[in-house]
C-alpha cells in the first residue's frame, strides 16, 4: 500500500513541476501545461480512489487520532 502510494504523489509532483516548467518555457505556445495539469488532476482523483477502494476492501484501517 505504502509504494502504490508513493509512487502516485511521486507522478503528481511530477506532473506539477513540468506543468511549472512548460509555464515559463512554452509562454502560452502550446498546450503541455494544460496536459501536465490534467493529468496531475486525474492522479489525484485516482489515489483518492484507490485510498477509499482500500479501505473498503479492508486492506487498510483508520487509525483515528486522540
């Protein structure tokens, strides 16, 4: 669970630093950034998935903090 999840925010900051860098570089010419954007967007919604898919399956518990 833990490398699935480390891998997942590991491609989102991916995403997020080449869209930072097609912003300075491309100065609107192109789309890469838009593209980088969407699919840190779809990483995100797929981990909150697979998070939520997880815990109903049981294969991780709350923990809840005191």
């Amino acid at each position: 669970m833990r490398f699935v999840v480390a891998i997942a925010f590991i491609g989102i900051l991916y995403s997020l630093g080449s869209a930072l860098v097609f912003l300075m570089k491309d100065t609107g010419k192109s789309k890469r950034m838009v593209y980088a954007l969407t699919a840190r967007i779809g990483l995100s919604v797929l981990l909150f998935l697979f998070v939520l898919f997880a815990h109903w399956m049981g294969w991780i518990q709350a923990s809840g903090f005191k």
